[in-house]
C-alpha cells in the first residue's frame, strides 16, 4: 500500500515536470475518460475505477507509458523544441 501512495506522489511529481499542459488543457474530457475508465478501450464502472487505480498504481512505469503514448507527458530528456514541435499541430488545429 505504501508503494502505492509513493507513486501516487510521483506520477505527480512527474505530471509538474514533464507534463503537456497545452494537450491536457485543450483535452480535459479525454483525460477525464481516461482516469474514470470511460474511454472505448477500456470501459469500467464507477465502482471498479478506484481498484483499477489502485492496481495501476503497484507499477508506475507502466502508467507513464501509457500516458506518454496519448501524448499527455513528454518524453523523458524532451528538448524545448521538441515540446514546441509536438505541439504545432495542435495549435494549427485551435485558433
């Protein structure tokens, strides 16, 4: 259990330093589906949420992994202008 709540505190940590604010910012309600397990892919009820959670929370890496992958943490060692970059679209895209 105490793993859990340390991972907890990093994925914070690593959600203050490496996060994409202008993606989550412009994508609150898929982060939400994401997080409440809502989304097409994996679909939970309301109850179960918290357990799955939990369960995500054992390894952390996996977490990161999967928030990478949806573009809503950068890279570890992402310059400047790879973040910029990354980014171009999604600005081209929202006036």
């Amino acid at each position: 259990m105490s793993q859990r709540v340390l991972n907890f505190f990093r994925l914070i940590r690593i959600l203050q330093e490496r996060g994409n604010w202008p993606l989550i910012r412009r994508s609150r309600r898929q982060l939400l589906n994401f997080v409440l397990c809502r989304n097409d892919i994996h679909r939970k009820p309301l109850w179960a949420v918290p357990f799955y959670w939990m369960d995500l929370l054992k390894g952390l890496d996996m977490l990161v992994w999967r928030l990478e992958t949806f573009g809503f943490l950068f890279q570890n060692g992402a310059t400047p202008e790879e973040r910029v970059r990354l980014n171009q679209n999604l600005n081209a895209s929202h006036p």
